[in-house]
C-alpha cells in the first residue's frame, strides 16, 4: 500500500533488538485496550492496562463486559483478548535466542483469545501451550482463537471451544485444523469437532482470502505505488504453503509470497467514532466493514499513515536506539502494466487488500478483520468520489524488512488520480503556482489514540520552481503539532515518490516542525523525523485537488499521523 520509507525492521530484527531491553522483564507490551481492561501481578496487585504498558511473565489479564486488548508479545506473536475474560501467562521465556529455552504458556479461566504465534510457537511448538479448566491445547504453527464458557449459552454448552485459522491445534488428544472448531466439556473428554461454527465464533469474511480463487484473482491484478512501495495481500489466505505464520513469512527472502492476513473476527476495539469533517454531503460516523469488494479500476489512488511500535535507530554516525512508537506514511496509483492487487470494498471503496512489487521495493497491506472507523464520503464538484477513514484492529503489513502489526492506519482515496508521469507533466506545464487549501475530509490520530478534530493543511505547487510544501496543523487533547514538509527542484517527484531508488522517498520534515504537549519541542531537534506523500486528483492533465499522507515521530515522546483530502 505504501511505504518508502516506513522503516520497518524484519521480524527477526524486531526479536533481537526491538524487545531487546524488555526481555528479561516483559513478556510484551499492549498495542490496544479499550474498555475496562486490568492487569494483575504475581503479589495480587492490579493495575489499569495501558496502550504501550508492559505485561509480565505470571500476571493475569482482566476484561470487563467491554474491555478488549492487544499483546504484541517479545517473539512477535499477538494475543488479542476477548471482553469478560480472565487469562494469565504463566510462563514466558525468551531472550532472542534459538536455543530450546524459550517457553510460552497460557491460562484460562474464563472468556479467551485469540492467538498468532511468533518464533516460539514456530520453532518450538513443543515449548507453547494453552490451558483452560476442560482443556489443554498445544499447537503446530497457528492462527487459533481458544474461548472458555462458565455460563451456558443457546446452542454453545460450558466448556473450551478452540477455532482454527491457520496451522492446527491438538485439543486433548485431538487434532483440529483450519476451519474447524474442536469442543470439549472436561479434561477427561478428547475434543469432538463441531458440524457448525458455534455462534461465539464467526465465519471469516469475503475479502479476507478464505478462498483460493479470490486471493488468485486479485493477484493478477495491478497497481502502482506511488513512493511508497505498497501492496496489501490477501487476509488469510488458504494456501498455507505460502501463508506466513507467526507474522513471518515461509518463503524466504524476497518479495513475500502471501500477506500475514488474519481471517478470523476477534478484533480489538477501537477509540470512540469520530469525525473530523462535516457538510451536508459527507457520509460519516459508524464502521463500515468490508463486506464484500471489488477490483479498483485503474487511476484508483489513495494515500495512508500508519504509527506502529518498533525499534530505530537516531543519529549519525552514532546511533541512539529507541524502541516505542514510529509512524510512517505513503501514497499509491493503480496503473496498468504494474504488478498490483488493489481490492476495495464496494460499499465504501476503502482498501481491503493492497500489494506491490516494482524494482525497488515490495509491499503489502491487509486490513484483516480491522474494521474502519470514522469513515467519510464525499463527490468533489468535478465529480471525483473521494474517502477516508482509520482502520484500527487486525491489520497486518509486510515489506522487505519484515511484518509489522499497526496500531492504527489512516487512510484516503479518490476515485481517480494522476499518475506520476501524469503528476509531472502537469506540474511542468503550471504558468502560476497552484495551491490547495480546502479541507474536504481525512483521518489523523496520535499513538495514543488521540483523533484530531481541528486540522488545518496548505499544499502548494509553486511556480516557476515546481517545489512542493505542505504545512499541517493539528491539535487534541491538549497537544498540539505543527508540521511543515517541502522539496526543492525535483517536481512531483518527491511527493509521489516517483522512481525513487533510495529511502525516504516523500517529502521531509522541515526545521521549524514543533510539538506541544505542556512544552514546545522542536521535533528535528529532538533527533524525531517524518515524511509526507500525495496523489493529485483527477484525470490527464486536469487536477481537482489532491491526497495528501503524513506522519512525525519524536522519538519516545509521541507520533501523530494523517491522511486527508485538499481541494
């Protein structure tokens, strides 16, 4: 979907750095909570989960009715915890290496997860377990989501119900594989394999690669990023000789063979709905989830932001290593005669899937079960349909560098857009500079989850220097972000990140970019950074108004990202 440069470290990189410090004391980090959520240590004590917070080796999880959370745990895998449950890790053991010592050992008392297994479930399975009071579960390299019920329910009997996506599980003695659902009433009893999908599970949905021919398909088609190498895989795909497991892929080097979708429906909740834009034309407000889609025709373009937590390294020639929050941000065309996949929901035409791969990068971008909220819609006056909204859940991207796990991503598209040879022809040809200042619609948010309401943006072609800038203002929540991006002499280029060969390819941060929260930071002083890209509205040599993405990063304090639309 787009990149360049989002900056993302391989998964095995994220092993043996991202979590490096944290090894020994936590078994991961929470990437959401929402709702009621609590942590309880080993000497009784509870805390309120945070988004970022660690949680450790022999603590237990405590969810409200309403609570859910996300685990990015040291390995790479993912826990994503059901409301009302109460789980515990009792064992968690890894410091980056591939010896045998790693363990990995989860309880449950009541309610569930869902679990994707890292490099301890990959390598040795033998070492990662699931208990419950009717179950005990080990695994084969998997995608499984594993429920407790204390309370009978119409038609789902007390008991432990284990689902599998991807990979298979050994539930007391029995075997269960993908798309199946074992059930088991007491430890005494080997699980039996359900006839239906019992109604606390769902059933993956179109779009999400739960058949072959729809991930076959979509994979003919084309589309071509713009800067930022992107492409998004199909969720979940049923090939599982190409699937990645544990957010890893299979295949080895090389352009990733099939996305780290997840296709099963426990997703993490998302902040409260909002809006950032209103009018009498504007769809807003609700979720709109991927129900169906369709292939994007060809001069389909969008841009997006994402803030995901990592490791970088700041500075040079020495480097400061800072793990926590990054964001990053890029922008795509569909052209034909590029290797591509673009599907869309028809409904909404946000993006479910995206891939790429061109000589310098390859991309891919799955929205999983991640549902969109905030979403909006609107027609320009020229007739261009355009959207926007963030997905927050079960989303999943792969590029050269590795998998990574988004807290958020924000997102907008037009039904038509220039491509780069296009973007640069018509910037050659300006006699006066042009200049968009409206703000029809967009989705901007922080790594805490924080949504900007008061967003101020200018876009500016100026002439006879085709130099691109665009300024950004953002405020919520007592933070404020003040963001300036510019190139000199290159055109379009930067902006859509035409050809580039080298990383970042975008706009730059420009000094003068500040934060405040309390106090005002310089963000390139801070030794923080960031990065805008765009697509131009329209068709040949006629522009509306343009997409614009965009992120900055201070590095341990905060990340902000965008993606909005200019006429």
């Amino acid at each position: 979907m787009m990149r360049k440069n989002f900056g993302w470290l391989a998964l095995g990189l994220v092993l043996q750095l991202l979590f490096v410090s944290l090894a020994e004391a936590a078994a991961g980090r929470f990437q959401f909570v929402v709702g009621e959520v609590k942590v309880l240590d080993a000497a009784g004590k509870e805390r309120p989960a945070r988004k970022g917070g660690e949680v450790n080796e022999g603590e237990s999880i405590l969810s409200g009715a309403s609570g859910t959370a996300q685990i990015l745990l040291v390995d790479g895998g993912i826990l994503a915890v059901r409301p009302e449950t109460r789980m515990k890790i009792d064992e968690y053991k890894f410091d980056g290496k591939d010896d045998g010592s790693e363990r990995s050992f989860f309880s449950i008392v009541k309610g569930g997860f869902r679990s994707i297994t890292g490099l301890i479930g990959k390598k040795h399975k033998e070492n990662y377990g699931i208990k419950t009071p009717s179950a005990t579960i080990g695994i084969r390299g998997t995608d499984s989501e594993t429920v407790h019920v204390t309370t009978p329910l119409p038609g789902v009997p007390e008991g432990t119900y284990n689902k599998v996506n991807t990979g298979a599980t050994v539930m007391n003695g029995t075997v269960i594989n993908p798309n199946q659902v074992g059930y088991t009433p007491n430890l005494q009893t080997p699980a039996a394999i359900l006839p239906a999908m019992p109604p606390i599970f769902e059933a993956a949905k179109p779009g999400q690669g739960e058949k072959k021919e729809d991930k076959d398909s979509g994979e003919k088609n084309g589309q071509q990023q713009n800067g930022d190498n992107g492409g998004k895989k199909s969720s979940s795909s049923s090939s599982q000789d190409s699937q990645q497991e544990g957010g890893q892929t299979t295949s080895g080097s090389g352009p990733a063979s099939s996305a780290t979708t997840v296709a099963s429906t426990v997703t993490t909740a998302p902040p409260a709905t909002t809006n950032i834009v209103t009018g009498s034309t504007v769809t807003s407000g609700g979720v709109a989830t991927a129900t169906s889609y369709i292939d994007a025709p060809y001069g389909y373009g969008g841009v997006g932001s994402e803030i995901t937590w990592r490791t970088e390294c700041v500075g040079s020639p020495t480097c400061t290593s800072y793990t926590g929050y990054w964001a990053g941000a890029g922008a795509i065309v569909r052209e034909a005669g590029k290797t591509q996949t673009m599907l869309v929901n028809a409904a909404t035409g946000m993006p479910i899937l995206l891939a790429e791969q061109n000589a310098y990068d390859n991309f891919q971008y799955s929205a999983g079960t991640a549902s969109v909220y905030g979403y909006g819609s609107t027609t320009l006056p020229s007739g261009e349909k355009v959207a926007w909204g963030r997905y927050v859940g079960d989303d999943v991207m792969v590029d050269h560098d590795g998998t990574q796990y988004p807290l958020v991503m924000n997102l907008a598209w037009a039904s038509s857009a220039l491509n780069y040879l296009e973007a640069d022809s018509y910037v050659n040809a300006l006699a006066a500079s042009k200049t968009f200042s409206t703000l029809v619609g967009g989705s901007v948010t922080d790594e805490l989850g924080n949504v900007y309401s008061t967003l101020s943006g200018t876009l500016t072609i100026s002439y006879p220097t085709k130099d691109i800038s665009l300024s950004i203002s953002a405020s919520a929540s007592g933070r404020t972000w003040s963001l300036a991006y510019g190139n000199s002499g290159e055109g379009i280029q930067q902006f859509y990140g035409g050809g580039c060969s080298t990383s970042p390819c975008g706009l730059g941060l420009l000094s003068g970019s500040t934060y405040t929260s309390g106090s005002t930071t310089d963000i390139l002083a801070a030794g923080g950074k960031g990065e805008a890209h765009g697509v131009l509205i329209g068709s040949g040599s006629t522009v509306n108004g343009a997409l614009t993405s965009f992120s900055a990063t201070v590095p341990g304090t905060a990340a902000i990202s965008g993606a909005i639309v200019l006429k």
